[in-house]
C-alpha cells in the first residue's frame, strides 16, 4: 500500500531534529529549504521530499539519508 512507513520515516526526521536541539525553523535554515518544507515531511504521511531535498536535511543533521 502507498504511504506505508512513512510514518516512522516522519517521525525520524522529528526525532533526529530534536535529538540535535534545533527548531524547526532552525534546521529549515541550516538545510536551506523552507519551514513549510520542514513541516510537511515531519507531520504530512503522503508528502515525499525530492532526492535533493532529503540530502539537505541529512547533512542538516548530519547523518545519511539511509539513517
């Protein structure tokens, strides 16, 4: 089914954010992307992040895309 998982890869950007002690607004700046960006791969299931965007914020909080 479409959308399985993405939960848990939500819930993971979250936890990765916060676990780093930024806002979202803050590693919305750090990844250059915007704060709606940030919001809707953290709360939105359907919403996918383009390969570029994803590489943003993984270097943002400084892990890999497959963490």
């Amino acid at each position: 089914m479409a959308g399985e998982g993405r939960p848990e890869v939500t819930n993971r950007v979250r936890a990765e954010r916060i676990t780093a002690g930024l806002k979202q607004q803050e590693l919305a700046d750090r990844a250059r992307i915007s704060l709606r960006t940030v919001t809707f791969i953290e709360t939105d299931p359907n919403y996918v992040p383009s390969v570029g965007v994803a590489l943003k914020v993984a270097s943002a909080l400084r892990c890999t895309v497959e963490d």
